[in-house]
C-alpha cells in the first residue's frame, strides 16, 4: 500500500512538473514571439525601446517590445504627419502608457477624441514621453523635439518623481545614464510569472528601501519643481506652442480617500516620505501646477479631482486602465479642441511671443 501511494505522489510531482514546464516553454515562445527575448537563455532583458544619453531618455526608432512599438523618430506611436494640427505630449510612465491595450494610452484616445471633435481638423498626437522622464530631462531635449515635431499644443502631464527627488538627489542616486535602466536579471528568470502577473494585472513591488521616510517633503523639493515646470512652459510659448497642463491624478484620489493594498507599492516607489507625506507631496505638486498655469494663462486640466480614484481607472497607484485612459482624452480633448476654436478665430501669435 505504501509503495502504490509513493509512487501515486511521484507521478503527481512529475505531472506537475510537466505541466509548468510546457507552461513556462509557451510562455517564453510568446515571448520570442511578441517581443524578440531568445527562448533558451536564463538571462532576460527585453529588448530595449528607449536608452539614456547625458540629456535624458532618448527613443530607438523603430524599436519594438510587444505593445510598445516606436516609430522612425523614436516615439511610440505611428509615423508623424506634416499635414496635420500636432499635439504634443510631455510627461512619464502614465504619459507613455504602461497597462493600456495596445492604442489605448491616453494620447493615442486623446487623437481619437479631437479627430471625433473636429474631423476638419486633422488632429495627430505625438507621444514624447518615456517611463521615469523628468521636467529637466524632458527641457533638455525639447528643442530637438520641436524641430523634429512642430506642435501647436503640448499636453505636460508632470510625475510625483519630480517632486520626490531633486535634481542633485537624483543624480546621486543614478549618477550615470547606464544606471538608469534596470540591469538584466542575472541568474535567469521563470517567464511565467511576468505572464501571470499581466494576465492579472499586479506588478511585482519595489523592495523597501532603507532610505528613512519624512513625513513631508522639504520646500525646496516644490521650488524646484515649480521652477522646472515655469521653465518648460515658457520655452514652449517661446517657441510658439500652446502649453496645456494637467494636474497628477492617483488611484487613491485627491486626499487618499479610497485605499487598497496599491498603496504599500506606491510607497515601495517613493520610500522618501511617509504614506501621509505622499498624498500632502501630490496636493503640494498639483497646487504648483494651477499656479504655473496660472501665471500666464494657461489652461489646466484637473484631472486629479475629476477622474475617479479606484481600480477602474487605475491599473496601480498612478497608471491607467484603458478606462481612465480614456477619461483623460476626453477631458484634455475637450481644453484642445476649445483653443483650436479660438485658434480659428484669432489666428496664433508667431514664434517669439509673448514669455
């Protein structure tokens, strides 16, 4: 009897084996497959779509990694037009779009939505963002972006990176371009897990940092910040370009008032501050937003207090569903598409007006 329930076990574990052998096998030809990572290997890197130069995030044109797909200038999106009325848009991960479907990250809906709008128009969305982008870097290589785009409107959707670290304590952190990225995982990787955790839409956390938390980030973080943010804006109108910004929306709402287990992630994240200092630092960041704004009369989308905090909208603490994707084109499309309309009636100032 022993000896029928050993080996009744064995063949169990042996089943089992099988099964999340094959599994992990089908996995990494999906993966081979969607996004060009060999099969056999025990190393994994994906393949890049984006690398860093002493001036920021630059895009590798034509790159490719499963939804991610960029085109002849290094954006991810489909090729520029010259003919049409170019939205710009600037900002981080939830710019560049994480979780969406493929098409549905907030500036692909966003073209969609002014198209809807003004099917005279002949609207094009430009998505010039790239994951862990920040205002110095994303001002560093404006100009080339300008000469290469030629907008009339730019959406900045500003990070809370930009606010939880100063530009020297960034640097400190990843004093070289290299040090940015992730380094390839170095004794192998089971596949099946990425799979899993995308099929159910749970990202593996950071690990806690040792980095002690303040209970409110120091003033100069938001100077710094505000400046940045000023400085951008005003190389855009510099240059002729009608700056459009949003303030930072979050899965817990304005004032933390919806919570769930996202909240250890997003803290994860941020190990600087504590869980009470994160949604002070996000009210603090937006405040300075509308006050950018503000000071030349620029419009300012709230999308903080007008897309609903929760997991319909958010796929984690800061990026979004197809759903909230979607509710941000909606309230950006509706901003642009009134300036396109003032546009038609008085015609924009040339390059070189007013700062």
């Amino acid at each position: 009897m022993l000896h029928l329930d050993l080996r009744m076990t064995l063949r169990v574990c042996l089943l089992a084996i099988i099964s999340l052998a094959t599994l992990e096998l089908c996995a990494r030809m999906q993966d081979y497959l969607t996004r060009g990572i060999p099969v056999w290997p025990l190393s994994y890197q994906a393949p890049p779509i984006y690398a860093y130069g002493g001036d920021g995030p630059h895009g590798i044109p034509f790159a490719r990694d499963g939804k991610y797909v960029m085109n002849s200038l290094g954006f991810r999106g489909p090729e520029v037009q010259a003919d049409r009325t170019t939205v710009l848009c600037l900002g981080a991960s939830e710019t560049f779009g994480v979780y969406e479907s493929p098409g549905a990250e907030y500036p692909r809906q966003l073209e969609r939505v002014l198209n809807d709008m003004e099917p005279f128009k002949a609207f094009q969305v430009v998505n010039a963002a790239y994951p862990g982008e920040r205002l110095e870097e994303i001002a560093s290589t404006l100009p080339q972006t300008l000469d290469r785009v030629r907008p009339r409107y730019a959406v900045i959707y500003p990070s809370i990176a930009g606010v939880a670290w100063t530009r020297s304590t960034w640097d400190a952190l990843h004093p070289t371009p290299a040090s940015k990225d992730p380094p390839p995982e170095r004794w192998g990787r089971v596949r099946l897990r990425d799979h899993i955790h995308a099929l159910f839409g749970t990202p593996v956390p950071k690990p806690k940092s040792t980095v002690t938390a303040r209970s409110r980030l120091p003033e100069r973080n938001i100077r710094e910040f505000h400046h940045e943010l000023l400085s951008l804006v005003r190389a855009l109108r510099r240059r002729g370009v009608q700056p459009v910004l949003a303030t930072h929306a979050t899965r817990f709402g304005r004032n933390g008032q919806y919570r769930d287990a996202q909240l250890q992630t997003f803290q994860a994240y941020y190990p600087v501050v504590t869980e009470a200092g994160l949604f002070d630092a996000e009210r603090r960041m937006n405040a300075a937003i509308v006050a950018v704004a503000r000071a030349d009369r620029d419009p300012v989308v709230d999308a903080a207090g007008l897309i609903a905090p929760g997991p319909a909208n958010f796929a984690d603490f800061v990026h979004f569903t197809d759903r909230g994707s979607a509710q941000m084109a909606r309230l950006l499309g509706g901003t642009i598409a009134h300036l396109a309309a003032r546009d038609a009636v008085t015609p924009p100032k040339p390059v070189g007006g007013r700062n």
